[in-house]
C-alpha cells in the first residue's frame, strides 16, 4: 500500500497517508478544510521501506510483491502508474520503473534523482 503526499493548494500544508490504491479519496485540508491534492511520494513507494510495510494492513493485495526484488517493485509501479494515469506521475517516474524493471538496485536508482525523498513533485508547489 503506497504512502500518499496531499498539499493543501489553499494554504499549503502537506501530509501523508497510507492509503489503498483503490481508494479514491482526497482529504479536506485539517488547517482550512479545502481539498487537497494528491502528490505521490516516491521513495516510500519505490524502496518500499520497512517502517512502511510493516503498517500494510493486507500484504496479500500486493499479490507477487517481493520488496527485495527490484524487477518485482518496478511491475508494481507500473501498475500503479497505470492506476494512476502517466500524465500525473511524469518522466522520472517511468524511469524508475524501466530501470527498477531491467533490474537495476533502488537505492542506486534513487541516488541518481535529485528529487528523491522530497516528496515527489513538491517543486509544482513552491513559489
Ligand atoms: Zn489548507
């Protein structure tokens, strides 16, 4: 289950939730209560850290996944990609994906993207 970044596009707060892919739900801003917008945070999904599967709640619904296979994580991110519509995740996201599924290590991956860990397309948002 991958960790959702939403910003307030009101008055800018972020937060974070653990969230089924399924579940279409937006929050209301807990500051303003607008709706916030979803952001995809990367590094939770793409290196799948422990702290983070450890809260999965059904490990079954990730099917094959195996968070130690590189190959296993980049189908997984296709799928979501897919889910989700390409427009929204961007280039570096299908990268990640062509590279994590010719097998390469995601923390190697993740070393060369600048972006990495903060928090995705954060850069749509600052002034
Ligand atoms: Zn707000």
């Amino acid at each position: 289950m991958p960790i959702y970044d939403y910003q307030c596009p009101s008055c800018k707060k972020r937060g974070s939730r653990l969230q089924k892919m399924s579940d279409p739900s937006v929050p209301d801003c807990p500051r303003c209560g607008t709706l916030m917008q979803k952001m995809i945070s990367k590094v939770a999904v793409l290196l799948g850290e422990e702290q983070h599967m450890e809260k999965m709640a059904d490990p079954a619904a990730w099917g094959d996944f195996d968070e130690n296979d590189p190959r296993s994580l980049g189908r997984m991110m296709r799928r979501m990609g897919q889910e989700m519509g390409s427009d929204e995740l961007g280039d570096e996201f299908r990268e990640v994906v062509e590279r994590l599924e010719s097998g390469e290590d995601p923390e190697a991956i993740e070393a060369d993207l600048p972006n990495a860990g903060g928090g995705g397309r954060s850069n749509d948002w600052l002034d």
